[in-house]
C-alpha cells in the first residue's frame, strides 16, 4: 500500500514541474489565443502548487499565493480579465499556509 502511495506521489510531482516547466500547456479558448506561458528566472513554487482546468496557483514560503493561466472571469484574484502566462500575486491573501 505504502508503494503505491509512493508512486502517486511521484507522478503527481512530475506532472506539476512538467506544468510548471511548460512541457504541459494550459488550454487556451479560441477567442484567448494560445499564449505560451514564459519562464521566469528564480521564480520556485515551494511549498506548493495547485492546478486547476486552465489556470495554476502556487504558494510560496512567505505565505503568498501567485496565479497564472487564463483569467476570463477573474480566476486568478489579480482584478483583472488578463490572461496571465507569467505568475502575478494574488491580491489580499497573506500568510497562506496552504492551498
């Protein structure tokens, strides 16, 4: 049993850095586009990170919560519609301690 949980646990983190690494993309609506997410140097999602259908939020150690993906009904919590494919900080949350 413990094996198994071992090996979710693995695909589940190669899945997230394949998403965070843009070997997976988001999907993008016709009237979007299909923007290309860009890398941002430094940037890391410890201590972790959430997907969901077309956007991706991560958490970081200084209890922030960034966003990114598309944003068509303001998803991201930024104040905005934008589609977002570097990660902006979402507004008012702090001190996270899981997402």
């Amino acid at each position: 049993m413990k094996a198994i949980h071992d090996i979710r646990k693995i695909i589940f983190i190669f899945l997230c850095l394949m998403l965070l690494f843009g070997i997976i993309m988001p999907v993008a609506s016709a009237e979007q586009g299909a923007n290309e997410p860009t890398i941002i140097s430094g940037f890391t999602t410890e201590p972790m990170i959430s997907a969901g259908r077309s956007y991706t939020l991560a958490l970081k150690n200084n209890g922030t919560v960034w966003a990114w993906g598309i944003n068509n009904v303001g998803q991201l919590g930024d104040g905005t519609r934008e589609l977002r494919s570097t990660p902006v900080q979402v507004q008012n949350l702090n001190n996270v301690i899981a997402i």
